[in-house]
C-alpha cells in the first residue's frame, strides 16, 4: 500500500539523451511493490521536451496540468488538462512544451519490457 | 494510437454488487489496443461508493477531482486532487464519497488478471 500527495515524491531530472527541461516523479513503480506497471508524473518546463524515440513498451497518458503537444509518427495533437492518450509500443513520439507553463502528465508504462 | 478528452468517452454505470453511484470511463483499454493495462476514469457521486471487495489484480490510482477516501485493510486514507495511490492486489478495498462534489480518479489495472 501506497498513498501519497504526488508533490511529495521526489522530482527527478531526466537527463537522458535528447530530453531538456524534463523531469519524473515514480508515484508508483517497482520499489512499492508494483510489478506489472508503473505510474509516474513527468513534467516538462516551458521550452522542455523528451526525447524523439521509440522503444518497446507503450505509454498511457493523462494530463494534469498546463498545456503543450504530443508527436507521434509525425502528427501533432495537443496536450491539456483532461487529455488522455495511448501511444502503441514502438511508434515514434516526442513530448513538447512550448507554452510559459509546467506540463505535467501522468504517464503509465510497462515493467516487463 | 488514441488521442481523446476523457469527457468524450461514455461514463458507463458501474452495477457491480456493493456499488452506489459509481461510473467508469474506459479512457485506454483492450478495444484501443492495449495488451497489458488499462487506464480508466472512475466516478463516485456524492454519497457513492465503490463495492468493498479484493481481487487480483493491483489498482495504481491519482485524484483528479472531488475529494473522499479509499480504505485499504481496515484503515481510511484522504482523496484529493494530487494523491497517488497503490493498492496491492488481494487486499480488501473500498473507494467512498462522502462529499458534496463528485469524486473522480484515475485507477490502471492489469488487463491479464
């Protein structure tokens, strides 16, 4: 059992190739005990972006707070509070802030990939 | 690929045994493509609950609106927006809202459970 105001787990810098102004907060993952799918808020400052990849294991989103765009296999679609998405496992995809605002985003993954 | 406001997507009454009140929005599931997890949007008006049960099956959990509480094993943990919640399978469980506004969160199961 876990319960946690997400604000007091740990904001990560995400410093891997390709991402800026990233970071991640694992509200849920493996060292809680979950063994199938980890829960994590990833936030983007103004100007930030992840990395432009693909990689096994897909991605379910749902965005908390500020706005900005998510690329996927070359299309665009917008990122704002109440969006939920579904990126399949192996499709380019690329999130960005180009707003004046933190965006926050829920985003669940698989462990076992 | 699914890209959807969550409004968009039919909140289905939920009339399991032990429910009151209770609504689900399947935001990414099977019928999207999903093989390992779903994302859904639970709903609980004012005085609604969840059926007090355990299961297989793990629920990783983030408030989105509204307020109330989830009991886990016996004790009472607060709902609000910003709360992350892991609760470990074969554990009894209940989601409650005694407030004035509707409760609404996130809850990702497995889908091979």
């Amino acid at each position: 059992m876990k319960h946690t105001d997400y604000h007091d787990v740990t904001l990560e810098k995400f410093a891997g190739e390709g991402a800026k102004g990233a970071g991640i907060r694992w509200l849920v993952g493996e060292r809680d005990g979950a063994e199938n799918f980890a829960m994590r808020m990833i936030e983007l400052e103004p100007g930030g972006h992840s990395p432009c990849h693909s990689h096994p294991g897909e991605h379910e989103i749902f965005v908390w707070r500020g706005s900005g765009e998510l690329m996927v296999d070359g299309k665009n679609y917008i990122l704002e509070p109440g969006i939920a998405a579904f990126v399949p496992e192996g499709i380019e995809h690329q999130f960005r802030n180009p707003g004046e605002q933190t965006l926050e985003f829920i985003c669940v993954i698989p462990l076992n990939k």
